[in-house]
C-alpha cells in the first residue's frame, strides 16, 4: 500500500511540475515559427553598471534621491530615528559624519543594515557609491 501511495503522489508532482509554466511559453510562441520557437533565449552580455540610471553624477544628487527620505534632518525618517536610538541625538543625521568610516558606508548601503535595504549595482554603481560615501562624510 505504501508503494501505490509514493507511485501516486511521486506521479502527480511529476505531473503538476511538468505543466508549470506550459501556457506562459504557449503565449509567447504564439506566431513564432518553429525554428524560432525551438531556439534557446539569448542573455545580453551587459554588466550591472550598464542598467545604472547615469543622470546622478554628485554623491549629493545620489544621496538626494535614494538616502535623504530615511537619513535626513526632521521627523518620519526613519533611519534617523533609529540611529538617534541607538547612538543618540548627536549620531542620528548621517551627513557630515567623519566618524563612519567609508568602507562602513559603502558596504551598509550595499548588504542593507536591519531595516536598511540593501542597494543593488543597478541602483547604484561602484562609482556612485564612492561618491556618496564621499559626500556622506564631508562635513557640513
């Protein structure tokens, strides 16, 4: 009985599996010809900096539009609030901040930090984000 249980459940995943997927690719072969149709996907050979909106070009621009609602002065930022909690008033606006060492900056604002999300190379390139780290840094 137990062998007819695992025959039948192992043959209906097999089933459910194999039909995952059929009417997306169904739809998109819809007046493709066969040759087409049968050819693998071709990838675009891009890096992550090629999908980089370019139009930031100051850490100041770049911190403008992705930090400032979170890190910036007055009250609903939340990153601010945080940090106010946890290192106090002095600690909580992140600009002008010498003590955060770049490198520190660089790797929270790519691996994110508790509610801090972590920002990818097609949000932010290497480049922008020394920029920011920079501009983060200077004071005031």
């Amino acid at each position: 009985m137990n062998r007819f249980i695992t025959l039948a459940l192992g043959t209906s995943l097999a089933l459910l599996l194999s039909a995952c997927g059929n009417d997306q690719d169904a739809e998109n072969s819809e007046g493709a010809d066969a040759e087409t149709s049968a050819s693998p996907k071709q990838v675009p050979k891009t890096s992550p900096s090629d999908y980089v909106d370019v139009s930031y070009e100051t850490g100041e621009e770049i911190f403008t539009h992705y930090c400032i609602q979170c890190h910036g002065e007055g009250d609903g930022k939340p990153g601010a609030t945080m940090l106010s909690i946890k290192h106090g008033e002095e600690k909580s606006i992140i600009k002008g901040r010498q003590d955060l060492p770049a490198i520190y900056i660089k790797t929270v604002v790519r691996e994110g930090l508790l509610e801090m999300p972590p920002f990818r190379f097609t949000e932010i390139n290497d480049a922008q984000l020394d920029l920011v780290a920079e501009y983060v840094r200077t004071p005031n």
